[in-house]
C-alpha cells in the first residue's frame, strides 16, 4: 500500500508503525496541493478524493496539526502554513507570557480504498514548551511537550509510542487487518 506523502519523517515513522502490524508500507513521495478546511477530518477526505483523480487504486494520507488552547486551537488544520510561515518562533512568540500552555496533537488517516475515503484520528495531549529543544523530529517537534521532554528530545522508538500519527495509524492498521 502506497502512503503519499512529501515529508520523508513522516514515512520513517509509518514504516516503523505498518511493520508492527506485519504491513509493508510503500513511500509515495508525492507534493499535492491540500485543500483548506475548518476541521483534519474535512482536509484530509477532500485531499483523498482529488488524490484518487490522479491514482488508480488504494493509498493512504494523513493530516496533522497542533492545536494550542490558550489560542483557540490555533494553528489547528492550518499547522502546515503556520509553521511555513511562522514557524516554532512565531508559535512560541504567541504564548510569550501566557501561562496555560496545554496544547494536543491531532493525526487524521485517510484511507482511499479505490471507491471511498475511511477516516481515523489520534491525538496526543501536551503543552507548549517555554523554548524550542532537540534536534530530532520534524515540524512542532521541538515546542511540543510530552511529560518532561519534547518530541524532538525522544528518540524515534519512544516518540512512536506515544505520538498521535502512532495511534490514528494503529487504528486505521487495526481496521485493515480486520476488514481482511
């Protein structure tokens, strides 16, 4: 099965997952242009079906983002563009100050099986760090705080156990070996 995605750490940390549930996962490195939505769940259906224009069978996406309370759940489903445009420094900027800093994390599959979407979500709660720290991970890794460390702090093995891409994808690999 094909996963289409341009981010590299993603696919790393997917392989690692799918070969826990004896699948083979397929890199399709792949940039395509992701529709804007109010919520993960909308985006990533939406991205599914124009996919499914230029793919002839079934494949897998996912959609996260980072939702900060004390912002309203902000960047929410715009995580990708924040962070292209702000980034790590501009989040922390934002929460300069502000003392609850609980924030989750929010993984969205969607599972194209050749005629429809299937959609299932993890979340991972947190908060926002005072600073960026690590250098491992990619994205909001270095703000995210699981417990006393960062993603970007925790090797590979020890954020999959925990992050929220780990549990949409143990749900949507849980379902396949169902549905089998």
């Amino acid at each position: 099965m094909y996963f289409i995605t341009s981010n590299e750490g993603k696919f790393r940390e997917v392989e690692r997952i799918a070969e826990m549930y004896g699948i083979q996962v397929k890199w399709m490195k792949m940039k395509y242009v992701e529709p804007q939505g109010n919520s993960l769940e909308e985006i990533a259906k939406l991205s599914a079906r124009m996919l499914a224009e230029k793919i002839e069978g079934e494949f897998v996406i996912e959609d996260s983002g980072l939702f900060v309370e004390a912002l309203k759940g902000f960047p929410g489903p715009y995580s990708s563009y924040v962070f292209k445009t702000i980034g790590n420094e501009g989040i922390l900027k934002l929460m300069d100050g502000v003392k609850d800093r609980k924030a989750y994390f929010m993984a969205v599959v969607a599972y194209w099986d050749g005629e429809k979407a299937h959609v299932f979500t993890g979340k991972v709660d947190g908060e926002i760090a005072d600073s960026a720290r690590g250098t491992k991970g990619f994205g909001y890794d270095p703000i995210f705080l699981y417990g006393d460390k960062t993603f970007a702090e925790m090797e590979t093995g020890e954020k999959n156990k925990v992050s929220h891409r780990r549990r949409a994808f143990e749900e949507f690999f849980k379902w396949l070996k169902e549905k089998s």
